[in-house]
C-alpha cells in the first residue's frame, strides 16, 4: 500500500517511520530545503529515542522516500496524511491552520485517482468537513473521502506509542476509507489495540479531550501537592493510592512544575476556545490553564524562598531545560519562566541539559554558565534545582551532588529523590508536595 505523508515535523516523521515499518510505502513531502536535506541525509530534525534506526530502516528496505514535491509523493497514494504544524495563532488561543489549508489546496490540484485526505495534525473540530469543501470546490469531479486519525503519541515515547497504542481512533463516512485506512492499521489490530471508527468531527473532538484530560489530571495532582505542603501530607502517598483505584488508574498522576510542551498547552487552550465559540464553555479547562500558568509563572518564587527571600549573588545549579525528559523540546518549558526569574534577580546560573541546551538557548537570558554535564553544574553552587527527570539527574548520588556543591539545598521538582538518603548525606532536601 502507498501512502504520502505531508509535513516531516514530529508526528509526520514518526506516523510515517512507523507506517513503513507495518510495510506501506511512505512517500514523506517536507517544504523546508535543510530539513529535507538532513533527512535525506539520515539526520534527525528532533531528537526521538529509536527514531533514526527506524527511519533508516524504512529507507534502506526501500519504503521511506523524502521529497519536495506533493505531485510526485500523491501519485498512487491510497492516503494522504497532512502532518503539518498547527501552532497557536497569535492573539486568540485557535489553532493556527494555514499549513493544513496550503497543504489541502496543493493535495487537490494533483490528486489523480480516489484517496483518503486524513488530517494526522491536531485541527479543530469541522476541519475535515471545511477540507472536504475546499477539495470539492477545487476539483469537483475528483472521488476522494476525508478522514480524521489524531495522533496520541508522547514526545520520548513516540514509537512505542505508534506501534503500540492504547486505541487508535479514525474518524470517517464512507465504506471505501474505512477499508483504506483498516488496511493500514491492519498490523495493530494483531494487537488487544482497538481502532475505534466514529464520525469526522468526533475523531477531531477526542483528541482534545483526551489531552484535556491529561492536563487535568497533571493539574489536580498539582494542586493536591500544594494542599500537602500546608497540611503536612505527602503527595506521593495520596498520588499511590488514589491511583490504586482503576477508575482513577495511576499515571498522569506525578506532580512537577506545570506541564508544557507541544500539546497540552496549546491544546487545552485551543478547547477551551473551541467550547466558547460552541456557547459550551469548559469552565473546568479554562481553570486547568489558569492554574498551570500560574504554576509556572510562581514556581521561581518557590526557590527564592526556599533561599530565604533572595538569590541576588546566590550560584544556583538548574538541571533540566526541556519541558519533559527524553526531548529536545523546549516549548513551554517550565524551565524558560524559572530561569528568566531567577536570573533577572540577580542568581548566577549554571545550567545544564543532556539534550535541550541547542534549543533552549534562544530562549533564555544571556548571562549563564552553560555546562557540559550535570556534575559540572552543581560545582561550587548554593543549590540545585532539578526541572526535568533526566536519569542522568537520576542516577547522581547524594554523596554526589553533596561533594560538587557549595551550599547543601536541593529543590527536586519532579521527586526524582529519595529524601530520606538526601537528608542523610546532609542535604536540605525540598521535594514538591512532600509537607
Ligand atoms: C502529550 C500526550 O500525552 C500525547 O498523547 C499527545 O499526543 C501529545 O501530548 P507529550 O507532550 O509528549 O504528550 O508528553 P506527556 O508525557 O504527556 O507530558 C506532558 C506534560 O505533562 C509534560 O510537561 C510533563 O512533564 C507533564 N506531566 C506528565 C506531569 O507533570 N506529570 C505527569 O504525571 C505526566
């Protein structure tokens, strides 16, 4: 089966690397020359554990084609996915669609015979039926179906997400794509995965939803930690055992410094427009937003006071600058708020980031010490802040972080540690909700 992938971003890129591992013949349309050409060249745009193996595996059995030119990758295609960025528009919380429009206008001009025009991007709910127009209105006599097959996979987990996923959801109308698209997932349903067809706007729906969702429970959790740290309780214990529950279930239940990202943010955001604009407005996601920004915006004023009020002068370590571990992603990182505060007070940082440091860059202030590794971060510092759950942060020892720092405070936002062990190697240990 041949099927063409527009947008070589991180849903495109994996969708399409899993695609050809199922064995379909992925022809991938990238717009931008250097992304092209270090495709081409077997080099990774994002960093994504397994992803390269997997990419030049498909190549090299000959199912994975890189190109430029919507024509050529349409030619045959039985699908073609649109995979490309959705980013919040500027102003007003919606989805940004002029690349899943552009997309559509060049897929509709060279479309030859029938094939299904699936949206992989997240797009709000009536995109497909407004793609559907769009395609009609340009080429009226072309036979083709729009479908919606939202992606739920996790930054670090991507692959392994794709191959093995909890359910995969295609939204449809007609007999011919759901035979299409069945055909395409056929080798997950060997899995206990079920696909899951419903109607367009429900597929584009549940993507929300389920990212909604998440976010919520991240946030509740959040908040719970708080509540622990005035009642003298421990979040961990309360996260344990209401996760023990199966109607709760345990993931999604770790608290840390506000979630970020290329989904959640912009996601809930997005609903809670979408919501409004329907006169049902989600007054539940709109304070999940609320709450999470306020997290982040206040997390630094956690660490000045665990300093005692100031950090003028104070050297301070910051481990982890992307928004999660096992990603180079930076996008709403925690990281970006936590560092500008504490450096517009006066700190001196010395930061560190086993995979993030080339993206984070552009986004933070000037004056930090950039450092090759964590231990060399925690030289000499009055305290280390650990932001992302690297196991490289993990796998340090308190003996460790205690012989390269100055002072003694460790501030783990994401309970990475055992306090007990940090307390006994003299450490001033602050975990989050741990009262
Ligand atoms: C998310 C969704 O999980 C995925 O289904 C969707 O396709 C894209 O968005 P991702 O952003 O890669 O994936 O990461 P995820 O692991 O879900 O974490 C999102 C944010 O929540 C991160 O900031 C993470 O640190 C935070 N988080 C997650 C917590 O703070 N606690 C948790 O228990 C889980």
């Amino acid at each position: 089966m041949r099927i063409a992938m527009i947008g070589g971003g991180y849903v495109g890129l994996v969708s399409a690397a899993c695609f050809a591992a199922f064995g379909a013949e992925v022809a991938v349309v990238e717009a931008d020359p250097p992304k092209l050409a270090a495709l081409r060249a077997g080099r990774m745009p994002i960093y994504e554990p397994g992803l390269d193996e997997l990419i030049a595996k498909g190549t090299a059995d000959g199912l994975l084609s890189f190109g430029d030119d919507i024509a050529a990758a349409v030619q045959g295609a039985e699908a073609v996915f649109i995979a490309v960025g959705t980013p919040t528009r500027r102003g007003d919380g919606h989805a940004d669609l002029t690349y899943v429009y552009a997309a559509v206008q060049q897929i509709a001009q060279v479309l030859g015979d029938y094939a299904v025009i699936v949206t992989k991007s997240t797009v709000p709910v009536g995109t497909g039926r407004r793609i559907a127009a769009i395609v009609r209105e340009l080429r009226p006599e072309l036979a083709f179906d729009v479908a919606s097959n939202p992606e739920f996979l996790r930054e670090g987990s991507a692959i392994g997400d794709f191959m093995r996923p909890d359910r995969v959801v295609i939204g449809c109308e007609s007999e011919r794509a759901r035979d299409v698209l069945a055909r395409l997932y056929a080798p997950i349903e060997a899995l206990p995965a079920p696909v899951v067809f419903t109607g367009i706007e429900t597929a584009e729906l549940i993507k929300y939803a389920a990212n909604s969702f998440l976010a919520m429970k991240v946030t509740f959790i959040n908040e719970m930690a708080d509540l622990c740290e005035r009642l003298g309780a421990d979040v961990r214990e309360v996260a344990h055992s209401i996760g023990l529950d199966a109607r709760i279930g345990p993931r999604f239940l770790q608290p840390g410094p506000g979630f970020g990202g290329s989904c959640f943010p912009k996601d809930t955001l997005a609903l809670v427009r979408i919501a409004q604009e329907a006169a049902a407005p989600s007054r539940l996601i709109e304070a999940v937003v609320a709450v999470n920004d306020a997290r982040k915006a206040g997390m630094a004023g956690r660490i000045v006071t665990a300093l005692g009020g100031s950090v003028r002068g104070r050297k301070i370590a910051i481990l982890g600058l992307t928004y999660k571990a096992d990603t180079d992603d930076m996008r709403d990182s925690p990281a970006i708020p936590i560092v500008a505060r504490l450096a517009e007070d006066g700190a001196k940082l010395q930061v560190y980031d086993p995979e993030g440091m080339e993206q984070a860059r552009p986004l933070l202030p000037d004056n930090l010490a950039w450092c090759q590794n964590a231990r060399e971060a925690c030289a000499g510092v009055d305290a280390v802040v650990v932001v992302t759950e690297w196991q490289e942060f993990r796998d340090l020892s308190p003996a460790d972080l205690r012989s390269a720092m100055a002072g003694t405070l460790v501030i783990d936002l994401r309970n990475i540690y055992d306090p007990q062990a940090m307390r006994d190697a003299g450490l001033l240990y602050r975990g989050i909700g741990q009262g």
